[in-house]
C-alpha cells in the first residue's frame, strides 16, 4: 500500500513538474519571438503587430492548449502591455540593445 502510494506521487509529481518546465519554455520561447518582432517592427511604433501576434498566440492556447499555458499568455499580454511597450515607447529608453539587455520577463517563471 504505501509503495503504491509512493508510486502515485512520484508519477504526479514527474508529470506536474514536466507539464510545468514545457509551459516554462513556451513562454521563454514566445516572449523572446516577440522582443525580436518588435525590434524588426521598431520599438517607437509601439510594436502593434507584435500586440496582435500575442494575442493570437493566446487565443491558439486557449483553444488548443492546456489552461495553464493560455493563463500564462494572458500575463505576457498584460506583461507586453504596462512593461515592455511603456518602457521601450519612451523616446529615452528606445534604443534596441536596452530592450534585448532586458531579458526574459518574470511571467516565464511563474508557471503555476
């Protein structure tokens, strides 16, 4: 009995972490796609192709997706929204290599 149980766990476990570390990766995977979209586009234009893009990839989540990937897409939209565009839209800030030093933003790795 407790060897089945143990056996459960690790199996769920295995399975969460695996689920979680492919979600992870999308997200690290869409996020950079879409700095590089938005540098070809050019960052004063407010990147508005690469809004509809992330958006479309949440839609394609929500729709073929698991919920935790799609839950994750709607935080690199709200995320691209307040941070990315806010920041890199200011005349100031504008320059590519700021954009590309900021890395990947932190709803990649918080993959709940």
């Amino acid at each position: 009995m407790r060897f089945s149980l143990f056996l459960f766990l690790i199996v769920t476990l295995s399975c969460f972490f695996s689920l979680t570390q492919a979600t992870c990766k999308a997200c690290i995977t869409t996020m950079t796609e879409a700095k590089e979209r938005c540098l070809k586009e050019g960052i004063s234009t407010g990147c508005p192709a690469t809004a509809d893009w992330l958006l479309s990839v949440f839609i394609f989540n929500h729709n073929y997706g698991d919920l935790c990937t799609a839950n994750v897409s709607v935080t690199m939209i709200e995320y691209w929204k307040t941070y990315i565009l806010k920041r890199f839209s200011d005349s100031v800030q504008n320059d590519p290599v700021s954009i590309c030093g900021c890395g990947i933003p932190w709803p990649c790795y918080n993959c709940e």
